[in-house]
C-alpha cells in the first residue's frame, strides 16, 4: 500500500546581502516509511542497503547528538571509537545554517566512514518523527525538542531493541525529557563521557572541558529574552495581567524549580499558589531572593514539580531516574516566566573555586574564572582573580555585579577570603555570611551611651526613678523560672491571694527601653541585629552584655526595672482588671525548669535548700514559712496556666512539635552536654503566663494605636500543605481534619498509637511543617480580619516578654508605655513600622536557618570518619517514614532528630533489596508507589514500604567540596533497628553530648596548632569576628533550639 503524503509549507527566513530579510517557502511532504538505517529495524525499511552503512545491531546504544552538541563538540564525536551516531536531518540543517560549511563537511565525513556506523535521519520527512514549531517558541527549544521525537520514534520503532541516548548540553532538556520514555536517556555531554569513555578514553574528558571554555568564551548572542520597560511592568501588575512576587528558588531541586509567591492583592480564593519557575530560562536572570515579574504561561506549558528526590552535587538526572515524567510530578501548576526585575537582591555570597580548577596563578594578571556559591540556590558566578591556585581550597566571599543578557552565568568579583574550607571557624564564618548575620564586636560609641557596673563606679536605681513607678519590691513574692544557668533572665512572675479572694497574676519583663532611646547607637545596631542568635557552641547577642546579662537580667536579690502586666482574676480565672506600667522589682529566687517542677511534686525542703542559695542560712522558722509560701506560689500558677491553656485548646489552639536542645559549657568554654529538652508542665506554665501577657498587651496597643501597632500575625496555613499529615495518619486508621484550627487541635489528639509514641511526636511535627510562618506587621497594613494568630488561636498576639533577645519587644514596649501615657516618645508609622517589620521578620528567619544549619555542621564534623563498618553503635539507628518519593522515601531519626532521604534507586538505575538476613542488596528491578506506600519489585520478588514502618538505616558523612556537607542515610533492613526499645531519651543525650564534645575538641586542638601558619593573617580579625565568646566572660548554659520545624515561640 502506497504511503499517505501529508503535505505543509516551511518558512525559512534569511538575512540578504543588503541586510534585509527575504522569507522562503519550501513544501515538505512527510511520510511513514522513512529509512531509518538500523541493522535492527523489523519492519524492512532499509531497501537493500549496504549492512555496513546500516547502524550496528552489536552497540549497547544509539546516540543522537542534538544540533548544539553537533556544532560545539563535533570533535568529540569525531573520536573513532565511537560509533553509531545518528544525526537527525534537523541537526544538519543547523550544522548548516547555524554552524559553517567546515563544520558540515566534518559531519558527513563521520557519516562516510564506514568504520562509524553512523547515519542521516530525515526526521522531518518521518511523519511520527517530527514535530511542528510552536508559535514562540524559540529555535534552540524546538530543535531540542525535535531531536527527543526522534529518539522517542527510533526506539519505538525498533520495538525497544537498543537504547538511545539523546545527547544534550541543556541541563533544562535534561530535566524535561529524561524522565519521559523508559531506555530513551537524556544525558549531557560530560556525564555521558563520564558514565562511558572516562576510563576508555580518559583524553576525551579533557578534550571535552577545552571545548566547552572555548564554547563559553563565545559571543552566543541573547541567551534570555529581554525585560520590560518600568512602565509596561507596573501597568502589567496593574491590571492583573503580570504577577509581582519574591523568586525563591527550591534548595532541593535548585537547577529547576522555582517559585514566585503572590503578594496579597493578587491572591484569590480560587488561585492562591505559587507561580511555579520551571527551568533558568524562564527564571531570566533572576537571583534567588528577587522582586521580580512574571507572567503566566498557557495551561498547556503549564508543570508539575518533580517527585524525584534530588541527590546533592548531581547536576544531572542519573539514568534510571528518568522514567514515567507523568508519574514523577505533581499535577500541574501555574506556571511563569520571568519578564522583569523590580529590585536585585544580590549580597554577599561564600563561594568556592571548583576542585580541579587550573590557571596559572602566579600569573600577575587577572583571569576569568567561575565560581561555585555555598548556596545550591545561587548560580555559578564568573569572577576575575589571579589568586586561584593560592584559594583553591579556602571559601571567599564575592558579590555579583551584572548579568548580561548574552551571558549564562552572572559577572562579580572577589571580596575576601575566609579561610580554608573544613576548618570550625571557617565555617561558621560561611554560616553567618549566608544569611546575612553581622557579629562585628559593639563599637566604644555604643558603650559609652550605656551605664556602667563596676566595683569602681556600681550601678544604682535613680531615685526620680522611683517615684515615677510602681515600687513591687517588697510586697510581691517575684522570681523567675528559666533553663539551669541563664544568665539573661528578661521575664518574672508573682502571684498572691487578695483579701476579696480574687488572684492577683503578675508578669514583669526587663525594661529595656528605658536605656536603649529611639534612634541612639545600641537602637539602631539592636534593630540592625533585630534578634539573638543562638549557634550550637555559641550565640551573638542583639544588645551589648552590660545590658543583656547584667543590669536587664531580672536575676534575685537585686533592685531592677521592669514593664508589668498585673491582673485580678476572679476564683475561677476570669479578668477582672488589668494594669500596665512601669515598676521596680528585686527578685526572691532564680529558679530553673526542673527544680521548679520538683518543688511542685513535693520536693524535701533540703533538697530545695540545696538548690536555692537564697534560703541558705535563713533561720529554721523563716525557711519553713518562706518554702511554704514558694511551694504555694508555683502550684498556683500551675492551676492558673492550666486553665488559661485549657481557654485556648477549646478555641483551637494547636500543641505541635519541634526539636529543641540545651546546650551546657564549661568554664573553658567546652560544650559538656547537649540534651533533648525534656517536657515539664512547668514549661506549659512559663508559655501559658508570656502568651497571656503578649495576647493582653497586643489588645492594649490595638486599641490605643489601631493603624500603627506592631501584631504578629499567624495565617491560615494552605489546605494542599497537609496532604502529606493526612496521608501518613491514614496509615494507623487517623482522620485528620483540617478545616479549623479547633479540629486540627482535636484530630491531632486523637492520634496516639499506644505501641508507637514516635507516631504522635511525628504527627506533630509534620503539622507543623504544614504551617505557613508567622511574622510582625503593622495594624495599617492588614484588614482586622487578619490580625488573627492561628496558631495559639487568639484574636491579637505581639511579642512583648523577650526584649533582651528581640527588637520587636522593645518597639512594643515603648508603644505600650506610650498607650499608658508613661512615654512621650514619638512612635513609628504605620508605614516605618511596616518596613520594620519586614525587616525583623528577614533576620527571625535568618537567625532560624543558622541556628539549624550549625546544628547540621556539628553533626557532619561528628560523622565524619565515622559508617565506615555496619556495626557502630553511632550510625546505625532506628528511623521511620514520613514521606513517599519517586525514588526513596523520607524518613525520620528519632535519635539524633534528623530527617533526609533514603534511596531506594540508584544512579545506575538499580533497586535496593533487603534479603532475608537483612542486609542490603542492589538489584535490578523496578519501583511503583501509592500516596501512602512505595513497592520494590527485584528478581528476588516484592518489598512493599508504608509510611510511619520502622527502618534501619545507616548514617554516614556526605562530603561536599563547593556546598555544605550532609549526612547520608542508607536503608540497612526494612524492620525496626535491634536497638529502638532502648531509652531513646538518654541516648540522644550521650550522642548528642558525643556530637559537640568531640568536634569541639578538635576544632580547638587544630587551631591551636595551625592559626600561625595555616590560618594566615587574617586569622585574628575572623577570630575576632565570629569566634566564640571569651573566656573572661561570665559563663552561661546556652538554651538555644534548633526548629527545624519550628512555628513560633511562646515569648
């Protein structure tokens, strides 16, 4: 039967030798029986060709170069062992047109050569082959594009015979197509030599970094479109047509995904998401952390984000991952593209040369190199430097300054360097550069605006300040209850029975305000700082010591000032009055969590003598009546927190989880332990007193300052954020219900899994990972309707109870004074206030993911050198699953508190068995998963995994060179580890102690040895700006907790 002719008109334009353009029509008549000159093909197409001109049935795959890697890297495939290349009619034509007549000649050389077994495919005559150009799209995405159609029909058409692999130096391509048809590889050009001639033909690898500096060194032309004008942008966003948002790159998948938020206006009920960025051309130049515009693309462009869990340092999709794209994303998502930049947001950046970067740096002059960023979320960043040889393994700190439109990579320079990579101080330095966390020593102009406290010149309360207050010193019982050893105690309570029978409850915070003035130096470097940073071995204060750890501490047995919030509650705990103001306090005890706790149960008065120094040496009558009055006063609070928590869980008040940690130090600075917190009720009371002061202070200045007072707000989280809660309740038989904070609270209840208390605990956290954050705002900037705090469920909420540690507590001080009519001080606006609160807000965050990623540090330097056999104690643990992923699960160390991936997949396109000893096993195979399940089918037969199973896994050092270093988890059995019923509460209080213990005295027996020689000159002014606190300074237990899901805190 004669084949079906289909007929279509190309237009091909060109330039003329006068610089116009002349359009030429062809007619293309395209057919189903195109030769495809393959020894393989069944369907006898090949009419009667030499066998030697035919691709050989003997290779292990065909390739098929794209039209760029044909003009770019010709030269490698004109490498004789390689062999059955196929050149699609689409790549000749560039070669052609886009390339030069030499470089057309050398490919039908390669074709000519029968040695070569290659071939010419007329893709564009093959009627299932080719593919229309779509309105817009550009040449190098159709002809990429073309060129998988290809390669889809060529191995259809050989009934999956041979394996093709697309040949591609797109990382985009990569991600685009390699997923799409099983045995149809996607692969750049480096990772396919890699994978197939590196020990072959190592000469290729080399061949192949010289083409690609020469293909860099090329004018490309425009590799991104251009941007709007201003004005087509703002009427763009104005008429809702262009969507404007901050661009946050995914630091799981950073090559490829990203997302712009939309701002407020622009949100809907029916479209609320993101706007998702798929690839660097739609991103156009834009920086993680951008205002940027975009717009958005057509449902059919329209993707879904990637199921694949990513592996760090892979730049490209390994083989066996790219199967079934349908089933390895998300459903679609409102997709964009990048049209217009409002405001960089570029900074400084810690970067590394690459690992086997070569110049002559002896050389006095500059060159061009690229540089890897520490942040997996910024772009390779081209810089000039002669000093590459001499940085190689040290992290530098550079800035961007352009990024041209015919550049792939953005244009900076040097700033510094920090000091070698792997060294402890290097890499807090790396930590605290990344996000932006100044720890530069207070200025002498700073300490001078500030009282002093010596044995020279002590510190007294004025007495004009005495008369403007309220004086509690002697007739309430004050004291404090914090972590053992704080010594920046910013809040105390009293508690009494009045004569009317009705409970006076007392909340008095450090008066901060009153030293630190609108506007002086120490305000502005505390609102520059805006919080405390806490590290693992370390913190850097907001305020200078003086204040934070001497004259704002409200320890015992001294006079200081304090802002009170006083209420009379009724017998059953209802407000009958409040008062506000400023007072002056001397606090009776300065107790700490556990002794309180004990004091509650019953504690013997000489245990408690022995833990109060305040009682020693009192007489025998007096200790009895003063420990009676004690005992009494902290189980009051308790019955008091106790209800006013209980107004608030039947309000809806959510109990999530986090991980939190206490640091201790020696006298020399050494960390002695690192112990989970264990949970008291006394910790319920201190919250449940600070968030019943902030909710009534935040009702104060509401009402006083409706347009300008400074809230925290805790939105609605986004239903979607809970579908994997939902998915693993479901497993145990648990209905989570969502549709208030009331019903979350209750299902949350509900879960409990007497077999399993792990169960709740993860329940918990995977709640809380749902939760959108909450942040400061300004009342004139939200509707009233808005000012909710979903979380604690509570119509206003404020920060007021930690000024020590945070900015924000200080601006709402000085507000509520004002409110009381004990402040004149003129208050911010609303619109001051509102940029203040974005502010705050960047640096809570960043003084967060600090926090955690020093956490992460300590935990890499632990492991390292350790998982070298499968039987130490320290990495082998029990884990379980909370996550279902294309390719491996995501599971939790209730040890340790860490959560990661666990592959079940390999690069090599193998699957993980566990055998009947239990021991793993890599096998060919294939996976298939459910929302709540994942399936490994081996040549052994089927292991089926459910989310909250108990595994085994092994942990162990994933080095990075360029980024931060991970820790990497490896399934070991499908069963719960041997060990899981042990006490997981004391082991996790010997490891975690063996974590900082070890590295610490590591770290500090290798600076000592090599700070002269190997640390260089810049050693004393890195050490003097991010080395730990000196000795001379009073000793503190740091409490410091590492959210990594953390919602809010309670003060």
């Amino acid at each position: 039967m004669a084949d079906i002719l289909q007929k279509s008109n190309r237009f091909l334009r060109f330039k003329s030798s006068k610089g116009g353009g002349v359009c030429v029509v062809r007619e293309i008549y395209r057919r189903e029986t195109v030769p495809c000159q393959s020894s393989l093909c069944l369907s006898n197409c090949q009419e009667n060709t030499d066998e030697l001109h035919l691709l050989p049935k003997e290779a292990s795959h065909y390739i098929m170069p794209d039209p760029a890697v044909a003009r770019d890297y010709l030269e490698i495939l004109e490498e004789s062992s390689i062999t059955g290349i196929i050149f699609t009619q689409t790549t000749v034509h560039s070669v052609q047109h886009e390339g030069s007549r030499k470089l057309l000649s050398r490919l039908k050389n390669i074709v000519k050569d029968k040695r070569r077994r290659s071939v010419i495919f007329h893709n564009e005559f093959q009627t299932y082959a080719y593919c229309e150009r779509e309105q817009g799209e550009s040449l190098a995405l159709w002809q990429r594009r073309a060129t998988f159609q290809s390669a889809e029909w060529f191995f259809n058409h050989l009934a999956g015979q041979m394996p093709i692999v697309m040949l591609t130096d797109n990382q985009q391509a990569c991600e685009e197509y390699g997923k799409k048809t099983v045995n149809v590889f996607v692969l750049t050009v480096e990772d396919y030599l890699n994978r197939f001639w590196k020990d072959i033909k190592p000469g290729l690898m080399d061949l192949y970094y010289s083409l690609k500096a020469s293909v860099g060194s090329k004018s490309k032309g425009k590799e991104y479109i251009g941007y709007l004008s201003p004005d087509m942008l703002t009427a763009g966003v104005k008429s809702g047509k262009l969507i404007q948002g901050f661009l946050q790159v995914n630091r799981n998948n950073a090559s490829t995904e990203a997302f712009v938020r939309r701002s407020r206006q622009d949100m809907t009920e029916e479209s609320i998401s993101d706007i998702f960025i798929y690839g660097s051309a739609a991103r156009n130049r834009a920086v993680h952390g951008d205002l940027v515009v975009v717009e958005i693309l057509p449902r059919s462009q329209w993707r879904g984000r990637s199921l694949i869990i990513k592996e760090e340092e892979v730049e490209v999709e390994d083989l066996a991952a790219r199967k079934d794209e349908g089933d390895d994303t998300t459903p679609a998502l409102p997709t964009g593209q990048v049209v217009g930049i409002v405001q960089r947001n570029w900074k400084e950046y810690v970067a590394t040369f690459a690992q086997n970067e070569e110049t002559g740096g002896g050389d006095k002059k500059a060159g061009k190199v690229l540089v890897i960023p520490y942040d997996f979320r910024i772009p390779k960043i081209r810089i000039s430097t002669c000093q590459v040889n001499a940085l190689r393994d040290h992290r530098i700190v550079v800035r961007i300054d352009s990024w041209e439109i015919d550049s792939q990579y953005p244009n900076g320079h040097f700033v510094r360097s920090l000091g070698k990579r792997g060294d402890l101080e290097t890499e807090i330095a790396a930590i605290l550069i990344e996000n932006s966390i100044s720890v530069n020593p207070f200025s002498d102009a700073q300490m001078k605006e500030l009282p002093t406290d010596t044995p020279e010149r002590p510190w007294h309360i004025d007495d004009s300040e005495v008369k403007k207050r309220r004086d509690l010193r002697n007739t309430h019982l004050v004291f404090s209850i914090d972590p053992k050893g704080c010594e920046d105690v910013d809040d105390t309570l009293s508690v009494r029975l009045l004569e009317t029978g009705n409970i006076e409850l007392g909340v008095h915070i450090a008066d901060v305000s009153y030293y630190v003035h609108p506007d002086s130096l120490t305000d502005i470097e505390a609102r520059e700082r805006s919080t405390t940073v806490y590290l693992a071995d370390r913190r850097y204060d907001m305020l200078p010591a003086i204040l934070s750890a001497n004259l704002c501490s409200l320890v015992s047995g001294v006079d200081r000032y304090a802002v009170s919030v006083i209420w009379e509650l009724s017998p059953s705990y209802d407000v009958l009055a409040v008062w506000y103001g400023r007072t002056i306090i001397k606090s009776r005890y300065k107790l700490f969590y556990e002794l309180a706790q004990a004091i509650s149960e019953g504690l013997s008065s000489e245990e408690i003598v022995c833990n109060i120094p305040e009682l020693q040496g009192v007489t025998e009558h007096e200790l009895v009546e003063r420990i009676q009055e004690l005992r009494t006063a902290i189980s009051c609070l308790m019955t008091i927190a106790r209800n006013l928590k209980a107004r608030r869980v039947r309000g809806g008040a959510l109990e999530l989880e986090s991980v939190e940690v206490q640091v201790q130090l020696s006298e020399t600075k050494s960390v002695q332990d690192l112990t989970p917190k264990e949970h008291m009720e006394i910790h319920d009371t201190i919250a449940e007193c600070m968030i019943f002061a902030n909710h009534w202070v935040a009702t104060k200045i509401t009402e006083s300052f409706p347009n300008q007072a400074l809230l925290r707000h805790h939105p609605l989280p986004r239903e979607e954020q809970f579908s994997n809660l939902k998915n693993c309740a479901a497993t145990h038989g648990f209905d989570i219900r969502t549709k208030s904070n009331k019903e979350l609270a209750e299902s949350l209840d509900k879960c409990v899994d007497p077999q399993d208390p792990v169960v709740n605990k993860l329940l918990r956290m995977l709640a809380t990972q749902a939760m959108t954050n909450a942040e400061y705002f300004s009342t004139g900037s939200l509707s009233r309707d808005q000012f909710f705090h979903y979380g604690l469920a509570l119509d206003l909420y404020t920060h007021f109870t930690s000024p020590i540690r945070r900015y924000a507590d200080i601006l709402v001080h000085r507000q509520l004074l004002s409110a009381v009519g004990e402040s004149n001080m003129k208050l911010p606006s609303n619109t001051e206030l509102d940029d203040m609160s974005q502010h705050i807000n960047q640096k809570h965050r960043a003084a967060q993911y600090a926090q955690r990623e020093s956490q992460e540090l300590f935990q890499c330097l632990f492991f390292k050198g350790r998982g070298g056999s499968d039987d130490d104690e320290h990495c082998i643990v029990d884990a379980i699953i909370y996550q279902i992923r294309a390719n491996g699960l995501f599971v939790y160390v209730p040890r340790y508190g860490i959560k990661g991936p666990v592959y079940l997949r390999s690069k090599e396109g193998q699957v993980l068995h566990i055998q009947e000893n239990g021991s793993p096993e890599w096998t060919g195979g294939e996976i298939s998963r459910t929302e709540q399940t994942i399936t490994v089918t081996s040549l052994y037969g089927q292991m089926t995994y459910r989310l909250l199973d108990h595994v085994t896994v092994k942990l162990s050092l994933l080095e990075s060179w360029a980024h931060s270093s991970g820790l990497k988890l490896q399934l070991m059995s499908n069963s719960p580890h041997k060990s899981s019923q042990l006490d997981v509460k004391n082991l996790a209080k010997q490891q975690k102690a063996e974590i900082i213990k070890e590295v610490s005295s590591a770290a500090e027996d290798k600076r000592s040895m090599q700070m002269s020689h190997d640390l260089g000159p810049n050693f004393p002014e890195l050490k003097k700006q991010y080395g730990q606190t000196p000795e001379d300074q009073s000793l503190y237990s740091l409490f410091e907790s590492f959210r990594e899901t953390a919602l809010f805190s309670a003060g």
